[in-house]
C-alpha cells in the first residue's frame, strides 16, 4: 500500500518507519528540513514542505496513495488546516490525530471518521498489559 504521513514527530516517524518496514511505500512530510534529512534513510520518501500551504500540497500524489495520516499533533491549528486540505483534494482515506476532545469534535464535524490518539491508546494497551501481568 501507499501512504503518506504529514508530521514527522514521534506518533508520525514511529509509524512512517514501521510501515516502511513492512514493505510498504510511505512519503514522509514535514515543514522541518533536520527531521526530513534524518528520517530519509529509514523512510521510502521525505518531503520537506508545509502541509498547510494549498499550492505546496497540490505537489504531493494525493490520488495516488490509499491513505493519508495527518500526524500533526502539538497544534492543533495545522493538523486541522491539513486534514481540510485532504478533505479538499477528495484523498480516498483520511486519519487524524486528535490531541483533546474538542480537537476530535471538529474532526468529526469536518467528516473525518478515523481519528487517532496515540497517547492515549499507548496508555491503554500498558494498563491492560500491566493490570494482567499480575
């Protein structure tokens, strides 16, 4: 499958490398020129752009690729403005990192079904691990 993740911090690197792996292709996007060049030998592609910016994003492969992940986390301004800008270009799937509930509440008002967060799911799946080992 093809995938291309915008946001190389820790949620959006960790799984950029895990899919790449896997064998899949995966085009990494970030605004951070030192993340795109370290992350490039362990990713298939990086980008280095704002993923914020309509003409920039009019670049990537968006009918091109099966998913799309918007990683953004930290602010929530550029992960929306991101995740409207798939929206806009009709990418066939779109995933989103939420990082508070109201966040997730204008996802899904923007129609995003497939919200992600990874802090919390992290959270969950040691306390399960953790509650069980006992």
């Amino acid at each position: 499958m093809k995938y291309i993740i915008l946001g190389l911090g820790h949620f959006g690197t960790s799984l950029a490398e895990k899919l790449t792996q896997m064998g899949h292709e995966v085009i990494g996007v970030d605004k951070d020129m030192k993340k795109v060049e370290e992350y490039k030998e362990r990713i298939t592609h990086t980008i280095c752009m704002d993923c914020t910016d309509g003409t920039a994003v009019n670049n990537l492969p968006l009918n091109d690729v099966d998913v799309v992940i918007v990683a953004i986390g930290e602010n929530e301004g550029p992960n929306l403005m991101a995740t409207a800008l798939m929206k806009e270009h009709n990418v066939k799937r779109i995933i989103s990192r939420a990082v508070r509930p109201l966040h997730e509440t204008v996802l899904h008002a923007m129609g995003i079904t497939e919200i992600v967060h990874p802090e919390e799911e992290a959270a969950e799946r040691w306390a399960n691990k953790l509650a069980t080992e006992n």
